[in-house]
C-alpha cells in the first residue's frame, strides 16, 4: 500500500472519507471533497457540478444516500469548490455554511456582478500593461460559457474565526485563512486530528492569492494577507492536512517552510528581471511566465501583481507612472 493510499484508509478509519472528482483544467488536478460519514453527514467543499455523477457513484460505494448530508461546509466560493452545490441541492436539504465575503461568488447574479467590477477596473488593467484585447479575455472568463452560473439563491450559515460549529459528526473549529480569496477558511476537526486547509494549505501546489476586486471596487491585496495567514497557521499541529487538491499530508511545518522558499525564489526571479529597467505588471509576467495561455494568463498576471504588492510594501522595487502606465523598477 503506497503512502496516499495509507492516508486515504486512515481517513476512513476516522470516518472520513476521501472522494476526489475530475475537473476541467489541468492547472489544480481533481477536486477532493470530504464526507464525515453520519447520518446525517458533514460534506467540506462538494467540488465542481460537473462532477455530480462520479460523487454520488462514490456515495453509493460507501453506502451513503445524498438525501443524508445535513451540513455543507465551504473552504471558499471557488466554483471548483462549491458549484456542485446546484445538484446537489436538488437532491439534499442541507444546511450551507460559508464564510459571508465569499456569498457573492454563489449568488445567482455573481457572472454579472464581476463582469461589471472588471469593466469599472479597465483603467487599472491598462495601466498595468494589459493589452486591451487581453484585457476583454480576463473580463470574459466569468461568462456562462467558462464558469458556472447558480440558478437559485442559496441560503447560506456564516463561518467565522473562531467559531466552534457543533454537528452531528463533532465539532468542527473554523479558522480564518484570507489569501485565495478574502474570506478563505480552515475547518479542524480535533477530534480526528484532521485539518480541512482548501486552498490554503497543499501537499504540491503553490496556492494563487488570485486578483479580485472588493465590494467598494477597491483591489484585493491577497499575497501579504496570504503570507500573514500562513505564518499564523504554523503552530497548528493536526496530524492530517486535507487540501482542496492533491494528497492528504503531514508535517505542515514542514511544507510551510518548503512554500515560503519556492515564493521568495519567485520574487527573486522578479528583481533580477527587472535589472533589464523599469517595466509593467503584465509584461512581467510575461517574461516570468512566457508558456502561458488561456486561463493561464490571468492567473500568472495575478501571481505577478501579488508579489510586486509584497516587494513595493518591503520597499525592494519602486513605481512611476508615465504614458499610462504603472513602471516598477528595483530601487
């Protein structure tokens, strides 16, 4: 029995159990959701609509009808972690719990909302070097036909720091991690020794503290709130870590420590760029990232901008605007 393997049983002995379901891009793997076996069950981040069909085939093998979930709890709005909440609904009553800066992104009208918060930014996308044609495909990744639209409103319970959430399969301690997103959380169940870490926390991925827009317009800094929360995690002490993507793994210290140094030789490849002179956000990452596209544009122009954040509050590089445009340069 190999190493995942080994941590998937010691779940289920826990009475957890592991089911991951495909995606449609390759950036993140497959989505892992976590059933705390009841009845009534606890099910954390029920993952991506299209991925109904291989969830409930994974019920059945367990045992378990969908009608049992009483609760669902939600590490973030990502529609990779929460849009299979539409079937699932359908086919369940459970009580919704999220935390309140992350509502928006399940309501019905969220397409429509972003779409509107990108056309009120296209001066800053511009001025950060942003082609114009480039630009429209960054607004347009929130149309129907790449991201999933809810069709119903969803009532939702709030997750805070802090809170204590008592269920029919234990307690569960909330702890407020923004970074991804603003309102990020971790679910620990210390009962089992298990920590539910999203997006915040993987056994090989490097978490994206994606560009967003806050509800005033004004933008997300989401790389020195993920660096602040990943330090304030380290004294935690679960036995397992249970991502969003990726194996189960222990030794959080360790990874921790392991992320911090993939981050700072990033930045470093950012300064040592910009020793060629002063240049802009996008043609950063451009130059850190020159294989990508699609998708992958915005989210490398995301990991840029969230860096340039952190190495601008650090005072490593300055800016100047000129001709239109946001110029970084090392100071």
């Amino acid at each position: 029995m190999d190493q995942e393997e080994s941590r998937r049983t010691t779940l289920r002995e826990r009475g957890v159990v592991l089911v991951s379901t495909p995606l449609p891009w390759a950036q993140a793997g497959a989505i892992n959701s976590y059933l705390l076996i009841g009845p009534p069950h606890t099910l954390v981040d029920p993952g991506w609509y299209e991925g109904w069909s291989p969830m409930v085939e994974a019920f059945r093998q367990e045992g378990v009808d969908p009608a049992e979930i009483g609760a669902v709890l939600v590490t973030h709005g990502h529609p990779d972690h929460c849009s299979m909440l539409e079937p699932l609904l359908g086919a369940a009553s459970p009580e919704v719990h999220l935390h309140p800066d992350e509502r928006s992104k399940i309501a019905p009208d969220f397409v429509d909302y972003k779409c509107g918060q990108y056309r009120r930014a296209r001066s800053f996308f511009l001025e950060e070097g942003v082609p114009e044609a480039v630009y429209e495909r960054f607004v347009g990744r929130f149309s129907a036909e790449t991201r999933h639209r809810f069709e119903r409103a969803i009532g939702t319970e709030p997750l805070t720091d802090g809170q204590v959430l008592e269920l029919p399969t234990g307690s569960l301690h909330i702890v407020a991690t923004p970074g991804h997103t603003p309102g990020h959380v971790m679910i620990e169940d210390r009962q089992r020794g298990l920590m539910f870490s999203g997006d915040h926390l993987m056994a090989r991925i490097s978490p994206n503290p994606v560009l967003d827009f806050l509800p005033d317009d004004s933008r997300y800094r989401g790389m020195p709130e993920y660096l602040d929360s990943i330090e304030r995690i380290r004294g935690r002490t679960p036995d397992l870590w249970c991502g969003g993507h990726g194996p189960v793994f222990r030794d959080a210290a360790r990874r921790i420590d392991s992320l911090l140094v993939f981050l700072q030789r990033r930045q470093r490849r950012i300064l040592e760029g910009l020793e060629q002179g002063p240049a802009t956000s996008f043609a950063i990452a451009r130059r850190l990232f020159p294989g990508a596209s699609g998708l992958d544009v915005f989210l490398s122009f995301s990991v840029v901008v969230g860096h340039l954040n952190e190495l601008l509050d650090r005072g490593s590089i300055s800016e100047e605007h000129r001709d239109g445009r946001r110029w970084l340069q090392r100071t």
